[in-house]
C-alpha cells in the first residue's frame, strides 16, 4: 500500500498496462486482485492467489 505521492505522476510516466497485466496474471493463476485508491489519497493493490500443495 502506497501513501500520497510526494509529486503528481505525468502522462508518460507508463504505458497504462500495470493494472491490466496483474489482473490477467492473478486471473490465470485462479487469484483475485483488488486495487484502488485510499481514503489518504494513496492506492493499494491486493493480489490473493491460491497455494496448491505438491502432489495434491
């Protein structure tokens, strides 16, 4: 989790797939992804992806 930038990001800074990938990777691994702005001003990801046991 992020607190409040120190300075605004720009419009370059990236090519806008952060989000989009992690969301197909923890789709594909059958995990879930939150993510979203806080109440702080900063932004939080959270990835949940199921553990699987060898052999199981």
């Amino acid at each position: 989790m992020n607190s409040r930038g120190a300075r605004c990001g720009t419009l370059d800074a990236g090519v806008g797939l952060g989000l989009f990938s992690m969301r197909e990777r923890v789709d594909a691994l059958g995990g879930e992804l939150t993510a979203g702005a806080t109440d702080d001003g900063g932004f939080r990801a959270l990835a949940a992806i199921p553990l699987e046991t060898a052999g199981a």
